[in-house]
C-alpha cells in the first residue's frame, strides 16, 4: 500500500497528490506526528494564525480504516490565535 498525501490549494484549487517516504512515517508515527512535523517544517515562525499563509493539515492516524474499535479519528493540526 502507498501512502499519500493530498494536497489543496484552496486559493488556486489546485490539488496535487504526493508520496510520503517510510522514514517520515515511521519517524512521525500517525496524523498528529506527521501533521505536527508538516506544520513546523512549512510554516514560518510568527505568521498571523488568521492569515493566508497559514495552513490547516487534516490527518488521520495509523489505525484509520481498520475493523478496530474507535480507531476512525483524525487530527486536524494548524496555529491557532
């Protein structure tokens, strides 16, 4: 199985799939990791919360998809005012 993520701009309504390297999925374990090194690694330091160039990830975990009970969550990351 290949794990992607998606990506929207939703000013331009571009979208655009990419691949995610198993080192980052095995660094980051699940959507709130991931999400969390994304957010860091993309934004700049002391951008407004409320701005354009802030950017809202919306992730889901390992366990998503699977028969396990309560495994369905996801975590949406962002900066927050």
């Amino acid at each position: 199985m290949e794990e992607k993520l998606l990506r929207v701009n939703l000013r331009t309504g571009r979208i655009k799939d990419e691949k995610i390297g198993e080192d980052k999925l095995k660094k980051f374990l699940g959507g709130r990791g991931l999400g969390e090194h994304l957010l860091y690694s993309e934004t700049k330091p002391g951008i407004d919360p409320l701005g354009p160039e802030n950017r809202i990830y919306l992730m889901v975990g390992p366990a998503t998809g699977t028969p396990w009970p309560t495994a369905g969550r996801y975590h949406a990351v962002t900066k927050s005012p």
